[in-house]
C-alpha cells in the first residue's frame, strides 16, 4: 500500500511567458471586454492558475481526467478529488507579456474521516516568482474522497454567532456549460466533473456538473475587487459545497473590522477592515466562504 505522505517535500518548477490571450480569454468569460487587459499590465490575484499549464501525454492521465497521482501529487487510494479551499497573497505585480515561474512543494498530508467517511488533505505551497523577485504565495488545499458523493469537501464552517449583517453589494453569475468549458480549457483542466455528463453523475454520483472550484474563487476575487478602491492583496477561503452548471450564483459581500496583526500584508500596515465574500447556490447555501484584505 502506498505512503501519501512520502510526497511531503516533493517540488515542481514551471515555467511560462505570461501572454495577455488567457487573461483576454477570462475577461470574456465574464462579459467584459477582452481588450481591457494587455502587454505589461498587472495580472490580477489568483489569475496566476490560467498559466503554467504543461502539456500531458493520454497514457499519464488517470480515469477521472487528472494527471495520475504519484508524478507530482501523493498516490491517495481514493477516487475522488475537489479543491477545498487555500490562501492567496500578493507580493509584488506580475507582469503581463513578460517570463515568470512557478514553484510548487507539497507541504503536508493529512487524514482525517469526514460525515462521508475518510478524507485525504493534500497542501501544497505555491510560489510565482518574476525577475527573481517573489510575486504571489499561495496554499492550495486539495481532498480526496471515497465513493460515496459528499455534499461537501469537508464539514461546513460554524455557523457565525449572533445576527449576520446583510451583504453591501450582491452580484449574480449563471455557469453554463459553456462557461465550464472554457474555463477548463483555459486552465488546462482536464477534470471530467466540469464537462462530462454521465461521468459526473454516473460515476461519482453528482446531480450535474460541478462549477471549478478556483473558477468559484476568481468570481469572488473579481466581484470584491469591482466593489472596493483597492484591490485584493490577501484572499483566504474555504469551500463548503458544491455548485452546478445553469444554476445561477449569488455573489455577495460585506465589510467587518480586520482580525488585527493577521490581516497585515507583506509588511504593510494592518488594514482596518476585511471583505467577507460568499457564493451561494439557488437553494441560499453558502457554497463558498472567504476573507479580501
């Protein structure tokens, strides 16, 4: 049997020229215009995963899309897989049109057993540098899970205690399939979840195809940044449930007092305030939960 956590300490580089295309591609995604991002301008946080995509021969692919485990990420003897939720923290601009690397370690595995049984967590700690300077740091958190579909990557947050202040703006996203398509072929995605029908729903049990999770977190990332003079320089967030191709996503925010010293950034000063984001489903569940500073 294999040791998943004999991958801890195992590292990746890539490397890649940042084109605009990807990033024009993304904002026609969201109805913007492509034109609105070009040569040498900044990439926004968390568009870093629309690069640094390598191509995969058909023999190293394993039955549900991905990669087969053991190349980079740990052998886990559970079939499915789900982005559970990480940290995103800017450093420094990335420049479009320029050279940039991405450095990867796998940081720790855990088990734990969830309502739907065992769970595998899998961190892994990303670095994009450019010119030799640190740009973005970012904590990728993946599950895997046994056959039984959970209604969730892991259990849900504690609900907040006393009255929750109602969001300060709201914004809603309908996910095609369309949508899905485009966003796996723009991360190289090659998940069967997000575009294979009868896999999805016959193979691991879901009612439809599943919404990316780090497409989920750009939507976030962008409504909170179209919502605020500042952009993002911190993103935290947790996954709490699924979402589904055509079903709308309400995209709500709201601003509370900062936690202190741990919302401070890269040396600057603490900021007074964080945005709380969520995405919720058709149904009002919070299906994705995270914190902007």
């Amino acid at each position: 049997m294999s040791n998943p956590a004999a991958a801890i300490g195992r590292t990746r580089v890539r490397r890649d020229i940042l084109a605009p295309w990807p990033s024009q591609a993304m904002l026609g995604l969201l109805d913007r215009d492509p034109d609105g991002i070009g040569e040498d301008d900044p990439l926004p946080l968390g568009w870093h995963w629309l690069y640094f995509n390598e191509p995969l021969q058909a023999s190293r692919l394993g039955t549900d899309g991905h990669e087969a485990r053991g190349a980079f990420m740990p052998m886990v003897d559970l079939p499915r897989r789900m982005w559970a939720g990480g940290e995103l923290r800017s450093l420094g601009p990335i420049r479009l049109g320029a050279p940039a690397e991405l450095r990867s370690e796998i940081h720790s595995v855990d088990e734990k057993r969830g309502r739907s049984g065992r769970l595998v967590f899998v961190t892994v700690d990303h670095t994009v540098l450019q010119d030799g300077y640190q740009c973005v740091h970012e904590k990728q958190v993946i599950v895997y899970a046994g056959s039984q579909p959970p209604t969730a990557p892991h259990s849900p947050a504690p609900a907040p205690q006393g009255r929750v202040p109602a969001p300060e703006w709201t914004r809603t996203f309908l996910p095609t399939t369309t949508t899905l398509f485009q966003f796996s072929a723009l991360t190289y995605n090659p998940h069967r979840i997000h575009y294979d029908h009868p896999y999805a729903t016959g193979q691991e049990g879901y009612p439809g195809l599943l919404v990316h999770g780090p497409l989920t977190a750009l939507l976030l990332l962008d409504a909170a940044a179209r919502h605020s003079p500042n952009l993002p320089a911190r993103f935290r967030y947790r996954a709490l449930a699924p979402l589904y191709a055509d079903e709308p996503i309400a995209l709500a925010g709201r601003s509370e007092p900062s936690r202190g010293a741990d919302a401070g950034h890269a040396g600057r000063a603490s900021s007074p305030t964080e945005r709380i984001v969520e995405a919720l489903g058709p149904t009002g569940t919070v299906a994705m939960r995270g914190r902007v500073s």
